[in-house]
C-alpha cells in the first residue's frame, strides 16, 4: 500500500478542508484496479520491489533468519501484514523455498491477484488470506519475522486501532523475533510539505491481472492524477484528495483519505507497549524513486519514508521474570537490555550496587547499554575510523564513499555513515553545529585534544536532554522519561537526564586546580556568546564535567581481559556517557569483561558462574595490562582518575604480601 484511497461518487468542487470527507473506513474499498493503476509506476515496479527487499535484506537481524532457512528443525515463519498484491512475499519465497511465508490484507481484490501470482511463480512455500491486520488469525509466538511495507501504518482513523495492530503483531511475534515496518517521515512531510502536485497515470507499462481498466479503447486512454493534501493543525495527520481524470471519459474517482503521522519517538513507545524494541542502529530511511520525469516532482508520501525495526522484548521483559539463554550473542538481542535478573541495591559504603537475584552460568550476556551521550576520541595521525554522528547508530564509519560530512564544515570529527543517517541525525547535530564550528580549533590549539573531547561530550549531553525535554514538551508526558526508556513500567532501569544527575561527581575529592579549570573552560566556551544555547546553570555544566570524567567509558573495539588473558583491547576510538553502564562498580577481581558493539552501545558479560545475590563488578580499565600488575601502580591509578582507594580482596591480599 503506496499510498491509500477511498472512491467518494459525488463529483465535489473545491472543499474547504478535506478533513469532514474522509469516513472513518476509507481503505476498505480503497484498493482497487485503480490503486494498481495510479500507483503501478511504485507498487508495479520489480525494480522497486527488488530494491525494497535488498533494503530488508540488510539488516542483520534479517539476514541472519533468512540465511539459516530452518531452526530447530522447523521451518520459519514470515507474516506479510497488509501485504497488497503480495510483491514482497513473492520476491522472497522464490529466493527461500525453506521459508513459509504468510500474506494478509483486507483486501479480497488484491488477495486474488497475489494469489494468481504465486502460482505463476510456482511459489508452494507462501499463501495469502483475506484478513483484519487488528485481528490476526493466528496463535500467539507464530512468527519469526513480520513485515509491513508499504506506507500500510496509520491508516486507521482511530489511533486505537493503530495500537491495537501493533499489539497483535507483538503478540503473534515470536521472542526474540523482527518486526519491520516502513513508514512515511513524518518529520520530513512537515518541513517539505506540499499541497498539492498532479501526474500523468502509467497507462499500462505493468500489466495488471483481468484488468477491467486497458479493454478495448480504454488501453490508449490518457489520464491525470490531480492531487490535494492538508495537515491538521497538530501536525498529526495527513489529508489527501486525489482526483483520476480521463482525458476522454472525465471524472473516474475523486479520493479522500487519510494517514496518522508518527514520528520515530511515538512509534517507539507504541512498540514498547506491544512488548517490542525499537533497533534505532537498524532503523533506515528509504526515499522515493527517481529519475527524470518521476510522478512529475510530486512523490507525495513516498518521497521520504523510515524503515521501522522492532524486536521482540518477551525474553527480557523485566515483569515476567523469564531469561535469555546463557551465551547468547548480543549482536541477536535488541539495542537496550538488561537481564532480568538484574536489581539494584544500596550498599553503606560502595552506594548503587547491581546483583543478580538467581545463579548466573559464565559467558551470560547481563546488559547492552546505549549511549546518552558519544563523541569521537582519536588523534588525527592513528588513522582509525570514527563513529557515526547520528547517535543511534554510532557506527565506525568505514565507508568513504558512502559517508558524508557536515556541509557548514563545523569539524572534520563529524561524519555520518550514508545521507540517510545523516537526514536522520540532522536535527541533533543543528544543536552543536555553531558551537563546533566556532570553538573546535580554539579548544584544541589553547588546551589540547583532551579538554575539548571533554567538552564536547558536554555539549552532546546536554543535546540530549534539550532533545528529551522538548519530547516532554510536545507530547505531554506526565513523567520525565527519555526515548529509549527500556522499561516505562521500571524507572528504575530509565535512560534519561535524571539519570545523569544521579551520577556520582566526587566533587570534594578532585583536586581544586582541576575544578578551577572546569570553570575557566565553562566560562569561555560554554558561555552566552559559546553559540551554544542550553537552559543549564554554569555551575550545573561543570558539577557535569566532574560526573563525566568519573563515569564516561571510552570505547575500545576490544573488551576487557578475561583473567589469566592478555590480549589488549586495542586503541580508543570514541568516549561515551552511558546512564545504566555507569551501575556496574570496580573490582580489580571482577566477574564480568566489558566492550561496545558495532552500535557503540556498552556490552557486560560474565567470566564464570555467579550465586544468587553476589555483586556484578568490572575493571575500569584493562587490568591484564603490564602496568597494573603492581598493586601499588594500580590503585595509585584509581586514585588519580577515579579518586576512591580500591579496597577490594585483591588489592588488600597483595598489599598484605607486600609488607
């Protein structure tokens, strides 16, 4: 479904909103031979679908399934929801003849069509159904992977049943399983919205099935799209009126309809609701096709489009006390999780320590954690490749070709993996933009690489929370949380500024020459005239600083060291500020190694077996090191950086050696 219609009879003249026009269950008669018609130049397309599919094709999560073909002895599950003609579902069950594919759509019209399809495919792994997408007619954890292409979300009128679709799919999803769905950009729509366009309708380049349409004379006929759209005054829905026009038969539909306009937030809590994660480092951006001539300029819903990727939460949702397989690689679960078993308590000295409630096998995966805040931290001579600007995906950027940079050249730092990140990042990045630009090389050439990492991740922080508070702003949320909430039942386990405030700053322990130049950088570079414009007090940014360089973690693209392993980590490449990462305390024994993914998001994950109750613990740095060897080197490190005497059993038994 490109883009969907209802036939209105009555010939209307110029309506002053199109609004009051569209009933509340315009697509059920929506998808006709003339939908194929004025759409066939996208939905009729091979070369689209194609390309559509290599798009799903891409992520991991996705490929994977698709490459393994059977698990566990059984075949897979694929669910075509709202799945028209069947383009996808039949692209793919020729290319996987291992993989059961399944289409539903309300459409009895477009059912037949898939159907006859099939068959010319000679496709005996797919079938179609004639079905409700709210009301779908199979057993809960049915399916491995479902689909909805096709612009299909949000063409309920009523946003309940636009929920109520994401719950079933939730429901027939099995755990651990994908979700894919694209959907039009709503923030793309809103700054690029036109109000009308028109284009001249393929006059049967993709022949259509018992077409009614291309008989007789009717085949040489020329016809016009004329199209009219509106948005509601809250920016959430858009209104379209398109009127089909024979050039020798007049009027042939006047179409009124309507779409819900999500935006990635909303869908992201829509999904957690439906017990699904949203995989922000998979998500994409698909445009509309181009070339000269291409529906005339006017691409309407199709020009900009995200490609959803939600995954299932039911193996680690933290109310059902179920648990994920020891040894699962991260790279297969969600981008947040956290296991289960997992609390926090109070202990008298330590403060915040996480335990784990039940006995834990070595090599369980406890948490993936991603960042609040990331900046790249190389020196410009190593050669190493820097992650990618747009938070939530954070990739090291390998791709020259591909990547791009910022057109106002603010700093040579800032990269994005392609132009859809980019597009998807633009509106964090405008927020530092000036700063970069204007500071960047003042900071490096007056006070080193150093202070100005430092800074910068101030800056990307406080982007976050100004981020975070206008979501609270625009959708009214009645408790301070931040989009990637894991859990919005357990603040507890939240992802957001209240949670960085929370952080220890150990202020009275840093030196006073050090807390003196945090003010000085504040002052010059963080101030009225910095071109960075934050609502946070002066003394709040450097109480900040004093909790990042306690509790940021740099990124290696090795983890720690198991004990008795010396294998290195590697050299920095970014530093990052992680709100649930941050829960995990020093042991200079400690049962758990530590590294970020592909993502940049933080992975932990135990050494040996742990009993019930025992403390999760992790080195600030890699103690398999030849320089921290020495009991008396080492805690003299966590002195200087982290400004606490290690006390643990290790330090204390080779202490007592030493005397």
């Amino acid at each position: 479904m490109a883009k969907c219609r209802m036939r209105n009879d009555a010939q209307l003249g110029h309506v002053e909103s199109l609004f009051p026009h569209v009933k509340g269950d315009w697509w059920k008669d929506a998808f006709n031979e003339m939908y194929l018609r004025t759409d066939g130049d996208v939905v009729e397309d091979p070369a689209i679908t194609e390309a559509e599919c290599n798009e799903m094709l891409s992520i991991e999560a996705v490929s994977k399934l698709f490459n393994t073909g059977t698990a566990g002895g059984r075949s897979l599950r694929v669910l075509d929801l709202c799945c028209g003609q069947g383009r996808h579902s039949v692209y793919f069950a020729e290319k996987y003849p291992n993989i059961e594919f399944h289409g539903l759509d309300s459409s009895a019209y477009l059912i037949e069509i898939a159907r006859l399809r099939a068959k010319e495919a000679q496709c005996k792994n797919v079938s179609f159904d004639v079905g409700d997408a709210r009301h779908i007619p199979s057993e809960d954890d049915t399916f491995d992977l479902i689909i909805m292409m096709g612009n299909s979300f949000g063409v309920y009128s009523d946003e309940d049943d636009n929920a109520a679709l994401l719950e079933e799919v939730g429901r027939t999803l099995k755990s651990g399983g994908t979700f894919l769905a694209d959907m039009v950009s709503a923030e793309y729509t809103k700054s690029n919205f036109q109000d009308g366009g028109w284009e001249f309708i393929n006059g049967g380049k993709f022949p259509i099935p018992n077409s009614t349409m291309t008989a007789g004379d009717k085949s040489s006929e020329t016809m016009i799209a004329c199209r009219e759209r509106e948005l509601s005054t809250d920016g959430k829905w858009l209104a379209s009126r398109e009127m089909v026009i024979g050039m020798s038969r007049g009027i042939l539909q006047d179409l009124f309809y309507k779409f819900r306009l999500y935006e990635v937030e909303e869908m992201e809590r829509l999904l957690h609701k439906s017990r699904m994660v949203l995989d922000r480092g998979a998500c994409q951006e698909l445009f509309g096709p181009a070339g000269e001539g291409t529906r005339n300029g006017d691409l309407g819903m199709m020009a900009s489009r995200h490609l959803i990727v939600g995954m299932s939460s039911k193996g680690s949702d933290h109310t059902n006390g179920s648990s994920i397989t020891p040894n699962a690689s991260e790279e297969s679960l969600p981008n947040v999780f956290v296991h289960p078993c997992l609390v926090i308590n109070t202990d008298p000295v330590k403060g915040r320590v996480v335990r784990v409630t039940t006995d834990v096998e070595a090599g369980t995966l406890l948490m993936v954690d991603d960042p609040y805040a990331l900046v790249p931290d190389i020196t410009p001579e190593s050669g190493d490749f820097l992650p990618c600007s747009r938070l939530e995906c954070s990739k090291r950027v390998t791709d020259p070709i591909a990547s791009v940079t910022c057109p106002q050249e603010c700093n040579s730092d800032v990269i994005w993996c392609n132009a859809s990140c980019q597009s998807l990042g633009k509106a964090r990045h405008d927020l530092e933009c000036t700063w970069l630009k204007r500071n960047a090389t003042r900071i490096v050439q007056n006070h080193g690489q150093y202070d100005m990492t430092m800074l910068w991740i101030i800056v990307r922080t406080l982007v976050s929370r100004s981020l975070e508070k206008q979501l609270e702003t625009d959708k009214q949320v009645s408790q301070p949380t931040f989009i990637s909430d894991l859990n919005s039942l357990d603040f507890k386990f939240a992802h957001n500024y209240i949670e960085i405030q929370k952080l220890r700053n150990n202020y009275e322990a840093i030196v006073s020459s050090k807390i003196e130049h945090y003010h000085a950088l504040v002052n010059d570079f963080l101030g009225p005239n910095s071109g960075f414009q934050s609502e946070v007090e002066m003394q709040e940014i450097v109480d900040l600083i004093c909790k990042e360089e306690m509790n940021a973690f740099c990124l290696y693209p090795k983890g720690t060291s198991a004990p008795g392993v010396t294998k290195g980590r590697g050299r920095a490449y970014a530093l990052g500020l992680y709100t649930r990462a941050t829960w995990m305390n020093h042991d200079c024994e400690p049962n758990m190694t530590h590294k970020p993914n592909r993502n940049s998001q933080y992975t932990f994950r135990t050494t040996r077996d742990l009993a019930a109750g025992e403390e999760c613990t992790i080195a600030y740095t890699d103690l398999m090191e030849p320089q921290y060897a020495d009991v008396k080197s080492r805690r003299a490190f966590m002195k200087e950086w982290f400004t606490f005497d290690c006390t643990c059993r290790r330090c204390e038994r080779e202490m007592a050696a030493s005397t």
